[in-house]
C-alpha cells in the first residue's frame, strides 16, 4: 500500500486482511512499523492489528527496519516480525540513507533484541538477485549477509528480487547455492516482482528448485519507491491459479481472493495488474490412469 496514492481507512485495510484470512491465506504481512512521515499510508499499524485481533489460522506479521519499529511492534499481538536489508551498498544508501555494513549491524541488534522477547523473526534479502544501480550483487554479499542475520537469531530467511532482475535459472542457481551454504534446515522464502514479466516463471522455478514459501500481493499491488520503474509483486490470486492448475493444493479459495481483489480495485480507483481477476479462472483438466 505504500506506492498507492489513494489511502484506506483502517476499517478498510481490517476488512481488507479478514477477506484474506477467509480466502485461507496461511500467513500476512499486515502492517508496516515506519514512520508515519515517511509512509503515511502505514501510520495506523497499532490500531490495524487491535482492531483486527489475534488470528488462530493466519500468522500476521509486521516489517521493522529499525529499533524504534521494534519497539512498536513488541507492544502489539504481532505474530512475526520480519527485518529487511539491501545487499547492494547504493540501493540500501538511497532507501536507508546507510551503507549495508552499517545496516546489517543494526538490524542485527534489532534481530537479537526481538529474540530475547522471544518474537520470530523472518530477515530479508533485498536486491539479492541484483541491483538497479550496481548490477550484479556477488553471491558472497548475499550469504554473508544472511549469515550474520543467522547468527543473531533470525529463523527464516526470504531472498528478494525487489527490482524484477531475477530469472528462472538463477533463482534455481541460488536456491542450490543457498542450500550448499546452509543447509536443508534453514526456512527460505522468495519475493518477486513482476518488473520485467518473470515474476511466476520464477516462483515456478523456485518451486521446483524445493521451495514452499513464497510473498506475493493481492491483485499484483507493491513497487518499491527507491527502485526505478518496479512494478508490483507477483500477484497473488495469479499464483494461486497458477498452482492449483497445475494440481497443486494450496488451501486457498481462489474465487474468494478474485472477489478480495475486485473489491480493492474499486476502493483504490486503479485498474490492478492481476490477470486471473480479469479472465476468470482457467478450465481444469487432467488425466488420471
């Protein structure tokens, strides 16, 4: 919500979660612990999550980037926290005005101060498939970063193509670098964006690279202001499509996501990328023996 001129009420970002929950979403990022200067449309997260409740079936989280957020978010019912860095040194300069050295040191005390109040923490890699101003990002960045997450308590770990650079191969690539360096057992997530198109080719790959968990955003909604012409994540009801076409269970009521969306699209005034809420869900058909 925060590329989006047009703001929802809190009434409206609640409704906008509970349609989610219904549809079997199992885990939301809700809420964003910023400052409210800086992204107004992520002013209300204290009263969002209040109003919303403890979720039984849905694991609700929230983005920190700093200590103050941490704060914030240790005095709410929150499920998870989840901290982002950039790997690259000019991204993370024009988006956190620091270096990712300086960055990783502080978001690591944030990491180690949530753990002692006993809150999971997801870390995530940004630009960890590339950056807009540097190019390629060497893959020894990338770990050394999520090493040193790691180490100060985070339990899972999302790698990010935050500007769309990301192809099939080298999601696949990464995947097994990744495994190679930490082995079966640490948590992987993947978020794209469908900058340049390849935002489900990817998320195919990953999947068939091993990975389960995957962000994606109602209606194809996100963008990153700090990112020349990024487009929003990869759509949700498209991915859920996708895999449910495909034969694979996702627990999701993909008709209830359509309508979610359908219902966004009129209270934000913008037409949304997503494919599946304009055509329809696809026939199914397969061959059994």
């Amino acid at each position: 919500m925060q590329n989006e001129d047009k703001h929802l009420s809190t009434n409206q970002k609640v409704q906008l979660i509970e349609n989610l929950i219904e549809s079997g979403v199992p885990k939301i990022e809700a809420v964003s612990f910023v400052h409210p200067k800086v992204v107004p449309q992520m002013a209300d997260a204290e009263d969002v999550l209040k109003q919303l409740g403890k979720q039984s079936q849905t694991e609700i989280a929230g983005l920190v980037l700093n200590r103050s957020g941490l704060e914030r978010a240790l005095k709410t019912n929150i499920d998870r926290v989840h901290i982002a860095a950039a790997t690259s040194d000019t991204f993370n300069l024009k988006n956190a005005r620091k270096t990712v050295k300086k960055g990783v040191n502080e978001l690591s005390e944030v990491i180690r101060e949530a753990t002692k109040n006993n809150q999971p923490i997801t870390a995530i890699l940004a630009t960890a498939f590339g950056c807009p101003y540097e190019g390629k990002v060497e893959r020894s960045s990338v770990w050394k970063v999520a090493e040193t997450f790691l180490e100060a308590g985070a339990d899972e770990i999302g790698l990010a193509d935050t500007t769309g650079m990301a192809n099939p191969l080298q999601v696949q690539d990464m995947i097994r670098d990744f495994r190679k360096k930490f082995g079966e057992n640490v948590p992987l997530s993947l978020h794209f964006h469908n900058t340049r198109g390849l935002g489900l080719a990817n998320v195919l790959a990953g999947y068939e690279a091993g990975v389960r968990r995957f962000d994606a955003s109602i209606g194809g909604l996100g963008g990153c202001p700090f990112a020349p012409k990024a487009v929003g994540n990869v759509c949700s009801e498209d991915m859920v499509h996708m895999f449910e076409q495909m034969g694979v269970e996702t627990g999701i009521d993909l008709q209830h996501m359509i309508l979610t969306s359908e219902q966004l699209e009129q209270r934000i005034e913008k037409t949304l990328e997503g494919m599946v809420m304009k055509a329809g869900a696809a026939f199914t058909h397969f061959q059994t023996s």
